[in-house]
C-alpha cells in the first residue's frame, strides 16, 4: 500500500498550489479519502475529506471558500486545490485513505511565505 502526496512547496500568500495524492496497493474507490495537515509545534488538523464517490465533501471552517478536494478514482489520485492560500496554511499536508482499513501518506510541505 502506497499513498505519494506531491505538489507542495513556497508560496506567497494569496497564492495557489494543487496538491495530488497517488494511491496504489488498495482498492482505492472504496475509501473515504482525507487531507490532514500538521503545523510546526501543533498537532495535527483535518482539512477536508471526500466520500468514495466524490458526490459529497467537509471542509475544515479554516480553509472553506478557499481550498476544493477532489478525486479521479480512475487514476486512483487525490487532489486538494489551494487558492488564496495564507501563512497560516504553512504545513506538512497528508493524504490518508479510510475505510476497511486506515492509511496514510508521508506528507508533502507547504510553505507560505512572502
């Protein structure tokens, strides 16, 4: 089982990045699908998840309006698109599959900045 997150680097804020996460090993159209994302010195915060047939997604109150997850489970991938991104987004940002079973990436970072 694999989860590769990708896409994360240094923006500035008011910025945008795509994040993407591939997943292999499982049978990926039968898990829900999360992005978690962890801050230097903070613990860890769920962003957004989507159901397994991407018909409904949640978002944290921190990033609604502004980020949009999504999935093509034909290519078995993950994404979350960050508009208007801030500081205060700067994090590790995980992917995490869950369902019969809980898996997770090992993370990619992204970095707000001016």
């Amino acid at each position: 089982v694999q989860l590769v997150e990708s896409g994360g680097g240094m923006v500035q804020p008011g910025g945008s990045l795509r994040l993407s996460c591939a997943a292999s090993g499982f049978t990926f159209g039968s898990y829900g699908m999360s992005w978690v994302r962890q801050a230097p010195g903070k613990g860890p915060e769920w962003v957004s998840a989507i159901r397994t047939g991407g018909d409904k997604t949640y978002y944290a109150d921190s990033v609604k309006g502004r980020f949009t997850i999504s999935r093509d489970n034909a290519k078995n991938t993950l994404y979350l698109q960050m508009n208007r991104l801030k500081p205060e987004d700067t994090a590790v940002y995980y992917c995490n599959a869950w369902g019969p079973s809980d898996y997770w990436g090992r993370g990619t970072q992204v970095t707000v900045s001016s």
